[in-house]
C-alpha cells in the first residue's frame, strides 16, 4: 500500500491449472493521500478471445439481468459489492 508500483510474477503453468480469468478494471487514481486513493474506473474486460487478449467494453464493470423479473441481493463485503442469486450462488459482474 505504502508502494509506488508492485510487481507479481504468476508460472504460466499455475496460472493455466488454477486460476479461471473473471475480470479486470483499469483503474486511475487520482489522488493518494495517507493511505485513501481516490480512484476513477476507465475501462474493464470480462471476456478475452482466443489468443488470450483482453477485450475491453469501454466502461466499468456492471450487473446484467438475463431475464425480467430476476432478483438479485447485494452485501457489502470487504468494501465493495457482492451480487447473489436468491440460491446464494454469486454472481459477477460483466
């Protein structure tokens, strides 16, 4: 937190195995003063294509109903949103 930059180095081969790609935002921050980041959301991706390129949406991350008359329920978790189906299956955003 206290960091300009931080760099994480993942094995393919774990990354591959383990890890199932949801999303990802590109963010700016705007202003960091002890230890508070204002930040603005530019970009995000949910969807990759086959050589395994983000592709991006043009706007920040959002729920989608499927049908009409579906409900979702929200908590707050850790800071941020979380959206469950009724079952309390979650569901991210897209």
């Amino acid at each position: 937190m206290t960091g300009n930059a931080d760099n994480i180095v993942l094995k393919r081969n774990f990354v591959d195995q383990s890890l199932e790609f949801k999303s990802v935002e590109y963010i700016e921050i705007k202003e960091a003063k002890d230890r508070k980041y204002d930040t603005q959301v530019l970009d995000s991706a949910t969807k990759v294509n086959e050589k395994g390129d983000l592709l991006w949406s043009g706007r920040g991350l959002q729920w989608q109903l499927k049908q009409q008359g579906q409900e979702l329920l929200f908590k707050a978790e850790g800071g941020e949103w979380i959206a469950y189906e009724p079952d309390g299956s979650r569901i991210d955003p897209e």
